[in-house]
C-alpha cells in the first residue's frame, strides 16, 4: 500500500507504508517503514524551536558582552599606558630631586 496522507493539526503526515529498496547487486526488498520513527512530534519540534531560539539569543548576549570586555580591555590598556608614563616621569623628578639633594650635601 502506498504512503498516505492524514492532516494532523494541518499538518500532513505519513503513515506506515512498504519501502522498496534494491541493495548494490541484489533484487528489490520490500520492508516496513514507519515515517513516524523518523519524524518528531509536534511538541518536540516546538521544543527544539525554543532551545534554537534560545541559543539565538544567548549567542547575541555573549556576542555583546565580547565587545564590552574588549572595549573595557582596550580602555584598561590605554589607561596603563599612561599610568606607565606618569610613573616613570614620576621616577625622573624623583632621580632630580636626589641629585640636587646630594649635590647641597657636598659643596
């Protein structure tokens, strides 16, 4: 008998039906296949739906909170940047003021 068609919510779906098959070099088989087996039910598929949605989603917030941590990581390395600088000129007057101390100590 040939698959038929039954509306299931307004959506089709097959029924058991004979597949005939013909392995490499051999004669046709016949075989029962069930298109159920291979399909998934409406709640799993409204299931899976919702978990790609989801993934969707998260993929966008992780996508946003990569670019904040990189913005936040380059601001962090700018604001070393200067800290650096600020510290080694800090360094010089530092050396200055020593040298002009040990200068007025020796005369």
């Amino acid at each position: 008998a040939p698959a038929s068609i039954a509306g299931t919510r307004g959506k089709p779906k097959l029924t058991e039906a004979p597949l005939l098959t013909r392995p490499a070099g051999g004669s046709i088989v016949a075989a029962w296949f069930s298109p159920d087996a291979c399909l998934m039910d409406d709640n799993r598929i409204d299931a899976l739906h919702g978990k790609v949605d989801d993934l969707i989603d998260l993929c966008g917030k992780l996508r946003q909170e990569n670019q904040r941590l990189k913005d936040n990581d380059q601001n962090l390395r700018s604001e070393r940047r200067q800290l650096l600088e600020k510290n080694r000129e800090a360094k010089q007057r530092l050396q200055s003021i020593l040298m002009r101390l040990k200068a007025m100590e020796n005369p």
